[in-house]
C-alpha cells in the first residue's frame, strides 16, 4: 500500500486591489453579469467572466427555472457560451461573483461540482491550466492557479479509452 497526499493550493487576497488589472476587470465583468442572473427561487444570483486565449470576454449568469433542475449555473452557462462562441479557442481564466441578493458579508463561493467537471473538460482538451478567480461580497478574492487544484483526481476522457 502506498499514500499519496494531494495539495490543492488557493490564494487568498483581501482585496481586489491586490489582484492585476486585468483580473479587475474580469472580475468586474462577472460582477455586471451577476446583475442580469435569474434567481428567483433561491436568490442567490452569480455572474461569470471567461476570458479566452484571443482576449475575448464572454459572460454568463445563472438561470433557474420553475422545474429547479433544469436551471443552470453560471460558471456552465459561461463557459458553454464561449465553446460556442469561440469554439477551440483556449480559456485563460474564469472569474465566479456570488452572493445571495441582500448579503454583503459573503465569502467568496467555490463552483459547485457539476461545473468543476465542466470546466475541468476545457482545462483537460486545451492541456493549459485554467486560473480560476472567486469573489462575494465581502471584499476578499480567492484564486486557483487550475481546476485540477479544485478538482483532484478528476475525470477525463482518458478512461473512455
Ligand atoms: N449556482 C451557480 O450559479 N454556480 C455555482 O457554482 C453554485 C450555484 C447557482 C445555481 C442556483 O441558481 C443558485 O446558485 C443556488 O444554488
């Protein structure tokens, strides 16, 4: 038997300005986009920035439905928008802005599995580590350098021979 210890590393600014200007602005962008999400059942809105290889930004925010599990999140609604937009083109960073409609004390939120996977599928293709930013609304980013830092062990299609 061996053990195989697995770090995953996360950065910890206090405040935005800490980060690069052009993490600023990507980070402004998805906060815009967490303007327009449709949250009306959970009202918990979050907006996405993808910035791409070509210096394209493309946005998204989640979009709930009154049949709950047919909304989607907005680090999926982004990402898928941008395959679509800018099919092949490498994905440099995602920034995640969340926090419920009246909170202003919120911690920054990790993505939740499902897009974890689904960015991680884009990380996996491209073989370039995706940078991920992570904002609420108490002033603090937390930053990962990949996805595979956020989702160790992960699934690719690898295993679909
Ligand atoms: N949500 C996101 O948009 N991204 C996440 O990573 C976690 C959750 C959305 C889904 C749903 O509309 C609301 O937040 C509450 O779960």
């Amino acid at each position: 038997m061996k053990k195989k210890t697995i770090v995953s590393e996360i950065y910890i600014f206090e405040n935005l300005s800490e980060l690069s200007q052009e993490e600023q602005e990507l980070l402004h962008k998805a906060s815009k986009a967490r303007e327009d999400a449709y949250a009306p059942y959970s009202n918990f809105k979050v907006g996405a920035a993808v910035l791409l290889d070509n210096d394209e930004i493309v946005i998204g925010s989640n979009q709930e439905n009154a049949s709950f599990p047919s909304g989607l999140c907005a680090e999926r609604v982004a990402v898928f928008h941008a395959g679509a937009s800018f099919p092949g083109v490498p994905i440099k960073t995602v920034a995640i802005v969340a926090a419920a409609v009246d909170s202003s004390s919120a911690k920054p939120a990790a993505p939740c599995g499902n897009c974890r996977q689904a960015i991680y599928e884009y990380e996996s293709k491209q073989e370039k580590p995706i940078s991920i930013l992570m904002m609420g609304s108490d002033g603090r980013v937390f930053k990962c350098k990949s996805m595979a830092s956020l989702l160790p062990i992960a699934f690719n299609n690898d295993f679909l021979g």
